[in-house]
C-alpha cells in the first residue's frame, strides 16, 4: 500500500512523456495523430497487466512480510514479559525459601540450645545426687570405722595399760 502514491505519479510520468511533444527535433517523429490512442491504450493494457501481475502480488507480499514481523516481534515480546514474569517469581519463591530456611535453622539452633540446657542441667543434678549418695556413704563408713576403731582402741589402751603396768612392776 505504501506504493500506491508511487504508482500514480509513476503513471502520470509516462503519460505526459508520451503525449505532451517535446520542443527538440525529436518533434517531427513524435507527431500527435491518430496512432497515439493506439499507444495510449497499449500503455493501459500495459499498466494494467504490471499492476496486476507484479506490483499487487509484490505488495501483498510486503505486506504479508510485514505483518509477520509485527507479529513475531509481539511474540517475541509476549515471551520476554512472560520470562520476565517467572524469573521475578522464582527470585521471590527462593527469597521466601532462604528465609523459611534461615528461621527453621534458627528454630533449630534455639530449640538444641534449650534441650542442651535441660541436659546439663539434669546431668549436674544427677552428678549433685551421686555426690550427696557417695558423701552419705562415706559418712556412714567413717562412722563405722570410728565406732569399730573406739572398740579397738579401748581393748588396747587396756592392753598397753597391762604391759606398762607389768614392766613397771
């Protein structure tokens, strides 16, 4: 379509070459008589077989070309947008992923801090009660070995009171 406004002046050219006589010497051949309808009407048939044979059929397919183009160049547009749109969306999926993982590990970490401290703690009261079952029992054998010592330590203060009172004697 863009060359239709090239068609008419294209046109209107060759008719004036054709019918408007030159002022050079080239006049006396070209006279205007009865054989200029001829040639006019052949410069018709002329026209009308180029437009219809080569200039419409060359159009169309610009045409064509150029609504293929544009509608490539929309597709390809289209699917630039919707790449856009899903790299936008994977970064906010593993954004939310990262930090879904940073507060379970710290959930994590905080929750072995609180059972660590329920272990210490349960292993310092258990070592405090073993501490407390081995000071009774210590205390017990001391008291034993008192009792049992305060018997043998009469029988022998009797026994060296006997000996002395005998080398003394």
């Amino acid at each position: 379509m863009r060359f239709l406004g090239l068609n008419t002046f294209l046109y209107a050219a060759i008719f004036t070459l054709t019918v408007v006589p030159s002022a050079s010497a080239a006049e006396n051949m070209l006279s205007v008589d009865k054989t200029i309808i001829i040639q006019f009407v052949i410069f018709l048939v002329g026209l009308f077989l180029l437009n219809t044979l080569v200039f419409r059929p060359l159009l169309r397919v610009w045409d064509r070309r150029e609504e293929l183009t544009a509608g490539k160049l929309k597709e390809a547009e289209k699917m630039t947008q919707k790449a856009e749109k899903s790299i936008a969306e994977y970064t906010e999926k593993i954004t939310e992923a990262r930090a879904q993982a940073a507060e379970t590990r710290n959930e994590l970490r905080q929750q072995g801090q609180r059972e660590s401290s329920k272990m210490l703690i349960a292993a310092r009261e258990a070592a405090q009660a073993e501490l407390e079952s081995a000071r009774e029992i210590l205390q017990s054998e001391v008291k034993k070995i008192r009792t049992d010592l305060q018997g043998e330590v009469e029988s022998i203060a009797v026994e060296i009171s006997d000996r002395v009172l005998k080398k003394g004697a």
